[in-house]
C-alpha cells in the first residue's frame, strides 16, 4: 500500500530540511498551506526565532477582497517581501514545506521576489 498524502509530504519535508537551514544572514522562508489558508515566515534556525511572518488571515490581505486563493497567496507573497526588506533581509532560502512548486506556493514565491527578496 502506497503513502497517504501527509506521510508523502512529511518525508519530502524531511528530505529537504535536511539541505535547507536558515541563518541570521540568509533565514529560512517556510511555507505551510492549509485549504483556506496560507502561511509564511522567515525563521533563523541557529536561534529558532521567527523574524518575520505574514499570512492570509492578516488584516490588509483581507481587506484587499481578492477573489481566488492563488490571488491571495501572490499578495501574501509580496507583502511578506515588504516586511523582511523593512526588516533589513534581502536574501533568503526557500522552503515549500514539502508541497510542489506549483499553483499557490509558486504565487507565494513570486510575490515574494516581486516585494524585493532573492533566492
């Protein structure tokens, strides 16, 4: 019998936290998407401290009345890259959290590279 879906994603999960580690210089941007919602934040594994976070539950994402999820990710995206440039970080590694490179998460990235983060 195959994998279910979270036991699938839990051991790519795995397999790229393995590779990826955030620093104070170059943090990690983790991702976590849920049905409705979409999370993301900038976490600096030597200390285990969040330094910045946004999400689609925020108070400017919702008052943006966007129509679909992948709008929404794509907002949450760039005004996450606003935060961690007023933040004082340009550059980050990238960590889907096991999900593909497509659809939302893709969003997210984007619009994390159009508010002005490299990676």
């Amino acid at each position: 019998m195959g994998l279910t879906k979270l036991e699938r994603r839990d051991r790519i999960r795995r397999r790229i936290r393995k590779i990826i580690t955030g620093t104070s210089t170059k943090p990690r941007l983790s991702v976590f998407r849920s049905n409705k919602e979409i999370y993301a934040q900038l976490i600096d594994d030597q200390t285990g401290k969040t330094l910045v976070a946004a999400s689609s539950r925020d108070k400017e994402t919702q008052a943006a009345k966007l129509n679909t999820k992948i709008e929404i990710a794509a907002h949450v995206g760039k005004r996450f890259g606003e935060l961690a440039i007023k933040a004082g970080i340009n550059e980050i590694n990238f960590d889907r959290g096991g999900y593909l490179y497509h659809g939302r998460i893709k969003a997210l990235a984007d619009g994390a590279r159009e508010g002005g983060l490299k990676f």
